[in-house]
C-alpha cells in the first residue's frame, strides 16, 4: 500500500506544478550539481571497483528486510557483470568486513540507506517521498570499516531495482540482453567513477505492455521451450518478461489472454513470480477484475466450456462471486483492476439493448466491483483502478455513465497507432487522471498487423505527446504482441513515457539513431538508422502486411521495390562489420524485418504485376516478375527458418511466424504463367501525378513545424505546439501553408494528403480550407470513424485526404493555400493528377 500511498499523493502535486512538469527532464537528472556517476572499464583516481583490475568483485549487500524485487534486480545484474568479466558478484545482508560493497536498498525499508541518510553521508532529498524516483552514488568511508561503497536507492522499492539496472545500462548492458541476443562487450575490469545521479519522477505513472495475440509466437514459443512442463505460457517465461519491464523501467502487465493460453492467475505457479519482480498486474478492456474470460469463464460456469452465460443481467449471482475471489486472492499483490463490463473476448456486452440501459448496467457493476475492493483490498481512492471507454462502452460514458473521479479513465486509439478521442479541459481535472491503451500490433479490421513492427517513433512520439499534453499522464500501456519483433519501438514508448521532453515529436526520429548506437555502436550507427528511418518510411505509405490491399500505381510498386532493394543490401554491407557478440541481435532486430518486408513487397507487387503485364501479352517480363514474386515467397520461408532454428542456437524456435492467422496474403499469389499470357501485345496505362512534400510549401503562417518521420514521406508538417483555437468561422485568421502546384489544360484532381488522425476531442471537427489562387475557400473534413467507412482504406495506406478539383484553361503553375482549421491535422503531400492522365507504354 506504500506505492499506492505514494501515486495518490503524488497525483494532487503533478496538478498543481503541471507548468514544471512539462519542462523538467526526467532522466538522469543530477539535483546536486557535479559529476554523475559513470562506468569505466580501467582504473582512474577515486573510482570505485565494481570488478577490480586484479579480478576482485564487489559484494551487492541488500537488507534482508528490503523487498525482494531488490534482490532479484542486484541477482540480475551481478549476471550482467558475468556477461562482461566472467565474474559474478555475491550478494550479502551486511556489509561487515567488506571495503567494496555496492549498498543497494530502499527508503524506509533499508536500514542501511536510512544509516547513510541519517549520518548524512547519502543526500536522498532529490529521490525520498517521490513516486519511482531513484538515485547511484559513489560514497567514501559510508560505514565503519567501509572504504568505498556504490549506494543505489530508490524511494520505492521498483525504484530501487530501476537504480540497479540503471548501473546495468552504465555498464552497456541492453535491457534486450536476453529479450534480442544483445550481448555486452567484454572487459576486465568495472569501475564507477566519483558522482552522483538522480533520477526523478516518470512523465507517466504506470508503464506498461500488454501481451496480445500470442497465438502463432509467445505462446507456441514458450510450450516448446522455456515452459514446455506447464504446454503454455507459465512463470519462467513470465520472468522473463517481468525482468524486461523492469529493464525498461516499467511498471504493469497486462498478461496473455488469448483463449490458447492458460491464465496467469490460473497457474499458481505464476503468482510468486509476480511478488519477485514487483510489476502491477492489471488486464484488458475486456477482462475486468483481474479475470481472464476466455480461459476462465468457460471453466468456471459449470464448465460447460462456453461463453453463453456471460450476462450480468441474467447470471448476476455467479458473475459476483466470480470477480470476488479473484478481487481476494489479489490481497498483496501490487494490482489494478479494470472497471465495467464488456462480453468475452473483445464482444459487445449482454443484456442490455440500449446506450441508456448499457449506462444503468455499468453504474450497478462498476458500484460492486468497487465495494469488492473496499471489503477486500482498502478504499477504492488509494486503489489503481481503470476504466476504458471503448466500441460500445464508449458510447454509453458518452451517454452519461459516470465514472468515479479517483478511476483513472483508459482511452485508446484506433489500433493502428491514432488515439481515437482525448479527454475534454474538464475531464482532465479528475483526480484519478487518464490512460492510453496503444498498439504497436494488432488482430483485427481492416487488417492484422502481427509479423513485422513498423510504427515509426515520430508516430508513437506525436500520438502520445498530444495525449501527454491532454492530460493522459497516469497510465501508459502498448498492445505489444508477442514482444518480438518490436523491440525498439517498445523501449521507445518506455523511454517516452519516463522522460516526455526526450523525444518530443520534432526529435523523435533522432531515437533511431540513438538506439541503434546503444545496441551495435557508434561506428554504424548512422548508417543503420538511415536504414530502420527508410523502413519506417516506407511501411507508412503500407506496412508489409497491408500492401495486397492499397491501390498502388506500377510505378509506385516499381519504387517502393528499388528502395527496399538498397537498404537490403546495406543491411549485407553492414554485416560483415557487426560483431560477432552481436551476429543474432543483428538478425533479429536488423535483417529479418527489413529482409522480410522487401520479400513480401516483392512477392505481392510482382505477382500483381505478372498477371497483368501476361494481359497485355508481355510474355518476358511477366514471366520474369512472376520467378521473382516466387524467390521472394521462398526467401520470407528461409528467413524465418533461420530466425527459429539457426540463431541462438535454436532459443527462438517457434518464435517467428511469417504467416499469422494463415492469411492469404502471406502465400504468393497468382502469378502470370506461360499457357494464360495473351498473344497480342497491348498498351498499359501508366498515370501521370505529382506528389509534392509537404515541406515545399512556399509560404505559411502559424507554428508551423516540420516533423521528420513522419507519414509516409520523409516529413509531414503541423502546427506546433497545439493551436487549439477553431477557426472555421475565421478562416482568414487561421494557420496556413501555400503550395506552387503544377496542373494541366483541363479538370484536375488535387489531394491534401494528411495524417488519419481524429479530432482531439468528442464532438470537434478536423477540418481544413483550401483556396487556389486567392479564390473562395472549400472546406473539406478529414473526421472519420474508427472502423467506418473511409477510415478502413485510410489507415492501410497511411492518409487521409481533402480533395478539390481545379479546371485550368491552360498547364500552368497555381497557388494552393491550405488553412488549418482545427489541431491536430498534419499535411504529408499535396498530390495532383489530370482527369485524363493516360499514357501508353510498349515492351
């Protein structure tokens, strides 16, 4: 109950000094002036030994009565140092007859840090009494016989372990050490230079994943290896999974839900991993008070093995009782509990026929899931608790439903990476704050992405910026799949959510490069980030699992091959320079993806392309296209192989599936043969467009910026910061940019290709004005809904457009103004095509 002591206070300070949050850093912030801590790897005056060069280790001291997420954590980096000397540290409860401890503990649970406070040797003012702050020194003469100790505190005890791992970091250790194969560099000898670091407070309370879709990888996975007694997802994976949080420096998680894996509170066997690592426990939109539905309700009601009784309205009783011994085996257990009701697995709640019934159902529900946890765990304003306004239950908090104020309210975004609806001014003053529930993957309409992960950190960055800025600053939590492959996009959100200011949108792009020096070094660095930059470009303009459904031109296909094709290639051209420490990681978070998305880029254009190339009786180069949309087919099939079996020494196996769900889209297509290529040769019609960046536009006025990596063009440009200002009735005072646009002797076609992002708010428009040459303005709006109508071809080809039509006596150039009327629009490209654009081409 400390920490959630902590988190409630803190919220009623992070309201009143929200001018100081927005501007202070909150990494490795160093209160006291002075040198920080650092790591070398040789001896230096002052510095303390962690490995000495003569081979001695220091002993990690930890006070027995300090939680034991503090141990774990110190057990886990002594093996870091393993990893880089070949020595591994002890640990002790006391620091008696040691010249060289590390001293790791915590504020008021550790006697020994207490000690050091008391005495004055260890400043904690910048770390005690604030929520997961954390702090290293290096500390002469700390104790009595005591020569030299490195402290690491933490104001909670989570804290504490984040203060180690932060060493662990020092010392180049990947949080994706085991996650992603990332070896250290091995050295001799470890020392800690003179300093003092403190970290304070997160940006974002709780941080988190939620592991999703776990059908064709974590799950097959971890019943074949890590977890093959249990056949399932089980606790020496959970473990796994728990240290990566903590690496991270994350706080909650979601578990497996799928109806394939067995429920984390099902397995008993989970339940002390949980206490080991200190990570929240909370669940899904869908699974409220802990439950896992579609394992356990099918097991629990008479064991019928169905869903049918899922109905408060008619089954009120067992339901009751249901989420009530959950709620009490829960007691001790760092948990938050999703509030209301939904139908299993995602379904549409029972029982009730309208908004204004689903709206007095949910108050009934949500009052006794609330006296569950004040006859149980407290009172329910010092429990985390959460609430997701989603499909229908969205509709029904717009209806009226009110939520208790101390609840922390969960939106969420369209699960393709845009937050659907941002709390109101009003809304944001609610004591219990706001959350984001965020996909990096996903199973559903219009279609899955779960193979690759390419959403880019200008996109993460700008989403959840703006909901940090609307309030959202209490709950954190990316829908991550099977955790492979989206390694570097989930330390992204986590290094986000720690520090808002790091990676603000306009630098967000700046993160490729910086983590891929974190992880292979400084030397190609540049050269892999202009590589993961170019992939995320082009996966905005269609990621690999979304191409066989966006209507691109030849010469669009044509052009999205030949890019892949070169950084494929310097992908091969780097190999040979990366380590051999580092050989697996390489594959797994370099090759495979980009491989993989240029094969199936490949595979899906070539085979369109033969089939109608045969029409038009190009005998040669259908049949060529159609080999190359085979190789293609076959290469994504060795490259998974060598991803499961060969890397590692088979750790992955079963890991990695190029065809999740068995969706046609990943088997080659139809491609073009011999016997059904017409024999006369006919003309193909090639359209003539122009797509103008957005940056080149040749006057604006406004806040206007450009965002890099961003859309599916290099950039796109908004306004920013914010404007929240509507403009509709002023369109002259409005933010603007201008554009030269060249159009031909007839009627023309212009797009204002723009981000399918949504109003801020409920019940805002999202509109914009254009204006050619000075003339009168069209107002045209870009506001969709989530899984309506346009918004389903939006989100595959990544814009959204505002389109006019422009009759020009002549070719000419034009001027183009584009006025932004409310926040939140980014403008990709302008686009323009002639009614009548067709050329002919012969082989």
């Amino acid at each position: 109950m400390y920490y959630l002591f902590l988190h409630y206070m803190s919220k009623i300070a992070s309201r009143l000094t929200i001018l100081f949050l927005v501007t202070i850093a909150w990494s490795s912030v160093d209160v006291f002036g002075g040198d920080k801590v650092s790591v070398v790897f040789h001896d230096q005056k002052g510095a303390f030994p962690i490995v000495s060069a003569d081979g001695h280790t220091a002993t990690f001291v930890i006070d027995s009565l300090d939680a034991e997420v503090v141990s774990t954590a110190a057990q886990a980096v002594a093996d870091d140092i393993r990893l880089i000397t070949g020595l591994t540290p002890t640990l002790a409860s006391s620091a008696d007859r040691l010249k060289y401890p590390v001293i790791a503990g915590t504020i008021g649970s550790s006697m020994l840090i207490d000690n050091l406070i008391e005495s004055g040797k260890l400043d904690a003012s910048g770390v005690k009494g604030k929520w997961e702050a954390y702090g290293l020194a290096v500390v002469d003469k700390p104790l009595k016989g005591v020569k030299q100790a490195l402290v690491a505190y933490g104001s909670t005890p989570r804290a504490t372990a984040y203060s180690l791992f932060e060493l662990s970091r020092l010392m180049g250790v990947s949080p994706y050490v085991w996650w992603a194969d990332v070896l250290p560099e091995k050295h001799e000898a470890i020392y800690a230079t003179p300093g003092v670091t403190v970290v304070g407070e997160p940006a974002v309370k709780f941080r988190g994943i939620f592991i999703n879709d776990e059908d064709w990888g974590l799950n097959p996975w971890a019943a074949k290896n890590l977890d093959s007694e249990y056949n399932n997802i089980g606790p020496n994976t959970y473990a796994k999974v728990m240290e990566l949080l903590l690496r991270l420096r994350a706080n909650v998680l979601w578990p497996a839900m799928h109806h394939c894996s067995q429920a984390f509170w099902d397995n008993k066997d989970n339940l002390p991993i949980a206490k080991k690592y200190d990570i929240a426990l909370g669940s899904s939109h869908c699974e409220q008070m802990l439950r896992d539905n579609e394992w356990e309700w099918r097991r629990y009601d008479d064991r019928t093995g169905t869903n049918e009784n899922w109905n408060y309205t008619e089954n009120k009783e067992k339901i009751q009782r249901y989420w009530e011994e959950r709620v009490m085996e829960s007691k001790g257990y760092s948990a938050m509990y999703t509030l209301g009701m939904r139908g299993v697995h995602d379904s549409g709640i029972k029982g009730y026929r309208s908004s204004k019934e689903r709206v007095r159902g949910l108050t009934e529900i949500i009052d006794y899931q609330r006296a569950l946890i004040r006859k149980h765990i407290g009172d329910p304003e010092t429990v985390p608790q959460i609430f997701i306004p989603y499909k229908e239950v969205l509709d029904a908090y717009n209806a009226g439903l009110k939520v208790p104020e101390d609840v922390i309210l969960t939106w969420v975004d369209d699960n393709h990476g845009y937050i659907r609806q941002l709390p109101t001014v009003e809304e944001q003053k609610r004591s219990g704050g706001h959350g984001v529930y965020y996909h990096l993957s996903y199973w559903g309409k219009p279609a899955d992405y779960l193979w690759l992960s390419s959403t880019s950190p200008s996109l993460i960055s700008y989403e959840l910026t703006k909901g940090y800025e609307n309030g959202i600053r209490d709950l954190w939590v990316i829908n991550i799949g099977d955790i492979k492959p989206a390694e570097a996009e989930l330390q992204f959100c986590m290094d986000l959510a720690w520090d808002i200011n790091a990676w603000q949108p306009e630098e967000a792009y700046k993160y490729t490069r910086h983590w891929m020096q974190m992880t292979f070094g400084d030397e190609v660095a540049d050269e892999l980030a202009d590589i993961k930059l170019e992939y995320y470009e082009l996966a905005a303009a269609g990621k690999p699992e979304h191409i066989f459904s966006v209507d691109y031109s030849s010469a669009d296909m044509d052009e999205r091959i030949r890019r892949y094709r070169l950084i494929s290639e310097r992908v091969d051209e780097i190999s040979d320079r990366i380590p051999e420490r580092l050989k697996d990681a390489f594959f797994e978070l370099i090759e495979y993806p980009v491989k993989g998305a240029y094969n199936m880029n490949v595979m899906t254009f070539r085979a369109r392309q033969s089939l109608d190339l045969a029409a038009c009786g190009r005998r040669n180069q259908a049949l060529e296209y159609a080999d190359q949309a085979r190789n293609a087919h076959n290469e994504i099939e060795e490259l998974t192989r060598k991803y499961n079996v060969h890397i590692a020494n088979g750790k992955w196996n079963g890991m990695m599936d190029c065809k999740p769900r068995k969706q046609k889209q990943f088997d080659l297509p139809p491609v073009a043969v011999s016997d059904s290529i017409a024999s006369v040769d006919t003309a193909t019609a090639v359209t003539e467009s122009v797509k103008i960046p957005a940056s080149d536009f040749t006057q604006s006025k406004g806040s206007i910026r450009e965002i890099r990596g961003l859309g599916p063009g290099k950039s796109s440009i908004t306004v920013y910061p914010m404007d929240y200002t509507d403009y509709r009735n002023n369109i002259g005072e409005a933010p603007y940019l201008e554009y030269s646009i060249p159009v031909k002797k007839g009627v023309n076609r212009i797009e204002v290709r723009c981000l399918p992002s949504f109003p801020i708010h409920s019940g805002d428009n999202l509109d914009v004005a254009i204006s050619i040459n000075d003339g009168e303005s069209s107002v045209c709006s870009l506001k969709t809904v989530a899984t309506k109508g346009k918004w389903n071809s939006n989100v595959l080809k990544g814009y959204n457009d505002a389109s006019v039509t422009y009759d020009s006596p002549s070719d000419a150039s034009i001027t183009l103004r584009v006025s932004l009327l409310n926040p939140g629009i980014v403008i990709s490209e302008i686009y323009t095509q002639p009614a009548s654009s067709l050329e002919t081409v012969r082989e």
